[in-house]
C-alpha cells in the first residue's frame, strides 16, 4: 500500500473543495480527495450520508454545491456539457443491481456504450461484447439472455461487462456486492481485484461491505460528519472518531479482518 506522501502517486481523480446536495440538503462539504493511480479507494459511510451522490457528482451525473473535481488532469465540466461525452469513454461505470435496460439483451447492454462512442460495425460490436461476457466469467449463451432471466450476480457481472466495454482505465463501483449472498461476493471481490491487476484499473468504490474494504482496498474514504476521513484500514482503526471506531472495531468489523487473514 502507498503512504500519504508517496511523491510518486499519481492522482487520476483530483477533488478540491467538493460540496454535494441532495434533496436541497447539503451532504458533504470541503471534500479533498486524490484517487491514485492504480489503487482501489474504498467510500463508506452511514445510510443516506451521501455515497453514492458523492460517486454521482465525480462522473458528472450529479451538479456539486462547491468545489472542482479533475479526471486524468482535466477539470470536469458541469453536468450536461458535451465533454462529458467524451470524459465518459475513459471510464466505466457500475451501478447497483447492474442497471441493465431490461428490453436489450445483454449483449446489446454492453453494446450501448460502443454505439455511443464508436462507429464500428455490427460483427465487430458482437465480438467486443463476447469478449467482455468472457473477461467477467460469464458463459457464452449469456449474450443472448435478457436481464430478467439472470441471477444477481450474474446481473453484477453483466453490468461491468458494460462497464469495461470501452477499455477503460478508471472504474466506478456503486454497491457492487449489495444484495449478493456471501459466496457471490466473495467471487464478485476477487474478480475486481483480478482485473485491476490485469487491466490496470483504478477502482472508486461505494460499499458497505466489509469484507470488500479489507480483501481488495488499498484505502477507504469515511464519511463523517460530512467530511471525508481518508486512510488505510491500519491507519483508520487508530482514528478515535466513534463512528469509525464502531464501524471498523465493532464485531462485524473485527470478523472481516479475522477472516481476511485466515484466507490470506
């Protein structure tokens, strides 16, 4: 894991002064956030402190209250602008529960973001799409199912087939692993380190999920009194603050680390 102070970490999302609303009420406010190159950037935080708006507001699907936020060195726009479009073939995006179009199958799914961003042809779209449907571990008639007729998990796997589809550097994870049963997380959490490692991914992930933050995050961003507390897991146990302490030294917490060690 990298320090703090590691000069040779390079930032591929770069927030400054970020402050999100939601509802007219502000979340979060202050954010200093450097996601660095190569690592996994777990975000925790109490039910409705504003996770998935902060992950919202970076990608540009949410306008920020304050504050600027810079991808691969270039400052994001407000939402709506055109170099979203092209912002958003350098990243992907998984979103709870997948968010599959339920009318497309999921080849056609993984598709959408080929259609929008590529002009390539029909063959060579469909290839793109099996190989992505291969890359998550995912058998080959998946392509021709519709989401209804797939798992949860296999709905999780199909969405970041979709998210990979432009061959992105930079991933955002919302949730990845809620409502899988523990073994489909467990899966789900060594394929993403599996293809950071071999894809060079950055990872920005929202989760609640501990078993998530101790096997595959070089960091986690807390939540606090709408303030990010960025650290490892080491550095943030020894945080006095009682929400981190409850949450990381509680008994589900300490289980988590118990069991990553034993599997480690």
């Amino acid at each position: 894991m990298r320090s703090e102070s590691d000069p040779a970490a390079t930032a591929v999302v770069r927030v400054r002064g970020l402050a999100t609303r939601a509802g007219g009420r502000i979340l979060l406010r202050d954010v200093t956030l450097d996601l660095r190159s190569g690592e996994v950037l777990g975000v925790v935080g109490a039910s409705g402190a504003g996770k998935s708006v902060l992950l919202r507001t970076i990608v540009g699907l949410a306008p920020a209250a304050a504050g600027t936020v810079a991808i691969f060195g270039e400052e994001l726009g407000r939402p709506g602008q055109g170099d979203l479009r092209r912002f958003g073939r350098r990243w992907g995006v998984l979103f709870q529960d997948g968010a599959l179009f339920s009318s497309l199958t999921v080849a056609e799914n993984i598709m959408v973001p080929l259609r929008e961003q590529l002009d390539l042809s029909p063959a060579l779209m469909h290839e793109i799409a099996a190989l992505k449907i291969a890359l998550v571990g995912l058998p080959p008639d998946t392509a021709a199912k519709m989401p209804a007729a797939l798992s949860g998990g296999m709905r999780k796997r199909a969405g970041l087939a979709r998210a990979l589809a432009l061959d992105p550097k930079l991933l955002f994870l919302d949730e990845p692993t809620a409502g899988l049963d523990p073994i489909a997380a467990t899966e789900f959490d060594g394929l993403v380190r599996d293809l950071k490692e071999s894809l060079g991914l950055t990872v920005f992930m929202v989760t609640h999920d501990l078993d998530s933050l101790t096997a595959i995050c070089d960091r986690i961003a807390v939540i606090v009194d709408q303030h990010l507390v960025i650290g490892t897991l080491a550095e943030l146990l020894r945080n006095p603050d009682p929400w981190i302490q409850q949450y990381f030294n509680g008994p589900r917490g300490r289980a988590a680390r118990i069991a990553e060690a034993a599997s480690g």
